[in-house]
C-alpha cells in the first residue's frame, strides 16, 4: 500500500513497531526526494534496530546523490552490525563515485566480516578502475575465506583488462577450493567473451 511522502517519513521516524519502519523506508526510497533522502539518512545513523538502518540503506540507493552516499559511507565504516555493512556495501556499488570506491576497497581489506568483504568486491567490480582492480587482485590471492575470494573473482570478470586475465589465470592454478575454481572459470569466461 502506497503512503503519501509525509506519512511514510511520519512512520519512520515517529513509529516504534519495525515492520512499519521497514516498510516506509522502502515506500521512501520509491517516493525518492530531499524529505525521504533526509528522513532515510537520519535513520541509516540513529534507528535503534538494525533492520530497519538495513532497509533504510537500500532505500538510499534508490534515491542516490552525494548525501545518500555520504551516509552510506559512514555507516559501511562505523555500524557494528554487519548486515548493515553489507547493505551499505552493495548500495554503494550501485551509486558509485570515487568515494565509493575508496570507502569499499577500505571494507575490502579491513573489514573483518566475510559477507562484507564479499559485497564490497561485488560492488568495486561494479565501480571499477585501477585501484579497485589492484585491492580485488590482491583479495582473489590472500584472502582466507573461499567466498569472498569467489566474489574477487567474479568482480576481476567484470572489471577486465590483463592484469585481471593474468590474476585469474594464476589463481586457475593455485586454488583448490572447488567453488572458486569455479568463479575463476566464469569470470575468464566473461573476459574472453568481452574481447570478441
């Protein structure tokens, strides 16, 4: 049920039951706007319940711009429960910026939960560039968690260029883990495909 841009900011920030803030957050980040994007980052960074700074997170995403980012930046490096990490992770990548990309390739060599880590490889494999692909290469050869090398993998297919294809064929060679393995074939895949 759709709720009116006041209504829905109403029962974020005035509303303790979780489903109904959850619920217009999502509503807020159809809705988009100044009020949302305001109503939605005060809630990212004060909202008691950590599902609701996860919904919250998404919906920024939806709205975008350089508060949205901003907000989702500070919560990727400072919210203490990771699911919100890893959400502000994945919206980051799709909002992109310089920003972004900074703040994810530090979730991606700090961060010490492996579901975050795998959403910030995902999301610099979105944003790209020389930078992202150096940490990724290097998350691909060092991490100890088969998944999150996995997504390194996959981010290398969607960043591209030889240093990628040389990082994933020697990683072809040293990994035993056979979803990496796995990974590693898609994303050399993916590349030889984009050069034809």
């Amino acid at each position: 049920r759709s709720r009116p841009v006041p209504q829905a900011i109403k029962d974020l920030l005035g509303n303790e039951d979780t489903t109904t803030k959850r619920h217009a957050a999502t509503q807020l980040g159809k809705c988009g706007g100044a009020e949302a994007r305001k109503a939605l980052i005060q809630t990212l960074a004060d909202d008691k319940n950590f599902s609701v700074r996860q919904s919250a997170a998404s919906a920024l995403g939806s709205i975008g711009g350089s508060e949205a980012r901003e907000a989702l930046i500070q919560a990727l490096a400072d919210d203490k429960v990771f699911w919100v990490r890893q959400e502000a992770a994945s919206t980051l990548g799709g909002i992109g910026g310089s920003e972004a990309r900074e703040a994810l390739i530090k979730a991606l060599t700090d961060d010490k939960d492996c579901q975050v880590r795998e959403a910030a490889a995902k999301a610099l494999g979105h944003i790209g560039g020389p930078e992202a692909r150096e940490v990724v290469i290097k998350t691909l050869t060092d991490d100890n968690i088969w998944s999150v090398r996995a997504e390194a993998s996959k981010a290398l297919g969607h960043i591209g260029g030889p240093k990628a294809e040389a990082a994933l064929r020697a990683a072809l060679e040293r990994e035993r883990k056979p979803q990496v393995v796995s990974a590693v074939r898609e994303a050399l895949r993916r590349l030889s495909e984009a050069k034809s």
